[in-house]
C-alpha cells in the first residue's frame, strides 16, 4: 500500500508504502498533490521489483533520438530503408524521453501518416479501401522492435507500441510466366545476379536468407539448404531441386569466404541496381526483389502443392500468411474432388 501524507508546518508530501511487512517512507520531494500521488506508487513499482528481483527500470539514458542511433549500430543489417522511415517518426519521438511514450503517442503518429499519405497526389481520388499503408505499417513494426530492444535494456517496462493495429495493405502477389521468368534471368548483366535471381525463384527465400546463405548450410550430396537465422527466427530446410543443383554446383567457392554468393570474396550487402537492370532489359515493371518469393509460391500452389507445404517451404509460422494464394488452386482442388467422387 502506498499514501502521501505531509509533516506539520511543512508543504512538501511524503510517502509511506508497506510492503511485506515492511514500512518504507521517504520525501516526495514535491508540493504538488498529484505529483507526489505519482511519485509515491512509481517508488511503490521499485520496491516490489526489487524485492522479487526484477531490475529496476534503468532511469538515466538519453532520449528517443538518442537511444536510437545506438540501437541502429547493434543492427546487422541497418538498411536504407529502416533509416528512410526513420525520417518519419524521428522529428516526432526524437526529443522525447521514452517513458512520455504513450500507446496513444503512437495512435496518432500512425493517424497522421495515415491522412498524409491519403492526401497525396496518387491517392486523393480513392478510397481508403483503396490506399495502401504499407510504408506506415512497416514504420510502425520498426518501432514496436525499438521498444521490445528498449524493454530488453530494461529502460522501460511496456511497449506503447502494443495494440495497435495495422492499417490496409493492398495485396501484392506477384507471378511470373516461365517465358517471364526465363527474360529476367537472362536479362541480367553478370552471372552473380543471374544466380541470385535464380536461387530466389528455386527457393523462395527472403533476399537476406540469400545474401546470408553460408557454404556450410548447403548439403548436395543430401540434397538440403538449410536457411538460418531467418526472420522468423526458426531454421527451416529447403530440398533441393535439380535446377537448383545444378546452379549451386556451378557457383565457384572463394577461399576465406563463407557465404555462397559473394563479390570476390566479400559479402554483398544488397543486389538492387543490377536486379532493376535485369527487369529494364526484360521489360517487366514493377516489379521488386521480394516479389520473386511470391513468383515461388504462385508455382509451387499452381503446380498443385499444398498450401501447408508451400507455407513450410516459405517459414510462414501461421496458414494465414501462406492462405493468399489459395486462389490459385481452383484447378486443383476440382482435381482433388474428382478423383475422390470419380467411381469410373
């Protein structure tokens, strides 16, 4: 139990909090009633957090902007993309402490990016069933896994981030015919791309899966990839094809380097200029890097695989990632009850 009280002739409140028997007091340091009611239940959660051994909140560190630019450096892959979203959200946390952080903060950050980009030039004449989010959901993400690292330092006890719920995505399955996928491989300028852009659309891995890709977690003679450290964070294993055996065996290992697609022994931090000048010469638009692991799902689906193994093959960890392209499967499934009602 935690109450204020205040000593005679004196203005300052002082707090009196028992806890397992045990009676704490001290000064509040305030004449302001509410702030001392404040004061008085914080050190109240320092008690009973000390008491069952639970860190107290680490309370001198620097504020938002600052807190971030340390945790960008403990990211290994500190993209252009992660500090482009920054741009967004940094003028609006980055003098702030972290605990004025609130759930309703980051409410009405996510509402404000929302309207700005429904009032852009593109997107002023749709509906908002119409608009797509992507770019604030992403920012948002980004900010939920600064809070969960910050929780992690113990400098706060609770995400603000938590309950908020994303905003419309628009669909964006992309599919490649053979004829399609053929002019893109062929379209790229050096073997490097062409393998990349060729083990992406075998596998269906995520391009850092790709880049990452070690020496030691390719097995042809067991014919097995298996893809570590994921998103995901579970290892999955990918059986290998003959096309994509036949490009792995043809991929010549560099000494002193681990990583099976490399740059003259150095690791490659990202492939998409040449990857867009691949998709220039085969005249394909709109067309991105991840799209290719959507390509593998759309023929693994309409080639008749399920949609459970193609969701194993992926590292989706719920059916609902991997149901988006259950309408691809109608042919299949018409099959499937063909051959089960089919008595002739």
């Amino acid at each position: 139990m935690a109450s204020i009280y205040q000593k005679k002739g004196k203005n300052i409140w002082y707090y009196c909090i028992t806890h397992n028997g045990k009676k704490y007091q001290g000064s509040t340091k305030t004449s302001d009633k509410q702030s001392a009611k404040l004061i008085a239940e914080a050190k109240q959660t320092d008690i009973a957090r000390e008491y069952n051994k639970i860190p107290v909140l680490n309370k001198n560190i620097g504020n938002f902007s600052t807190l971030w630019q340390g945790y960008l450096k403990l990211q290994v892959n500190s993209d252009v993309r992660k500090r482009t979203a920054a741009n967004h959200f940094l003028p609006v946390f980055g003098n702030k402490g972290l605990n004025n952080i609130s759930l309703p903060d980051i409410k009405n950050y996510q509402l404000e990016r929302k309207l700005e980009i429904m009032t852009l030039g593109k997107n002023k004449s749709k509906r908002e069933s119409e608009i797509n989010f992507r770019s604030v959901n992403y920012e948002i993400a980004i900010l939920r896994n600064f809070f969960n690292h910050c929780i992690e330092k113990n400098y706060i006890d609770k995400n603000p981030c938590a309950g908020v719920k994303k905003l419309n995505e628009l669909s964006r399955l992309k599919t490649l015919s053979d004829d399609d996928i053929q002019k893109l491989i062929t379209g790229a300028t050096n073997k490097l791309t062409r393998d990349l852009i060729s083990f992406l659309i075998y596998t269906g891995c995520r391009k850092g899966e790709a880049l990452n890709l070690k020496w030691e977690n390719v097995d042809l003679i067991n014919d097995v990839v298996a893809i570590k450290g994921t998103k995901t964070k579970h290892d999955r294993y990918i059986p290998v094809s003959s096309p994509l055996k036949s490009l792995l065996s043809g991929v010549e290992k560099v000494d002193d380097c681990f990583y099976v697609f490399n740059n003259a022994g150095k690791k490659i931090v990202d492939f998409k200029h040449s990857f867009k000048t691949a998709c220039r010469n085969a005249g394909l638009k709109d067309l991105r890097i991840h799209d290719l692991r959507h390509v593998f799902a759309s023929k693994m689906v309409m080639g008749g695989t399920s949609l459970y193994i193609t969701g194993e093959l992926l590292g989706h960890r719920t059916t609902q990632m991997t149901r988006r392209y259950s309408h691809l499967m109608p042919e299949t499934l018409r099959k499937a009850v063909n051959e089960v009602w089919d008595y002739k």
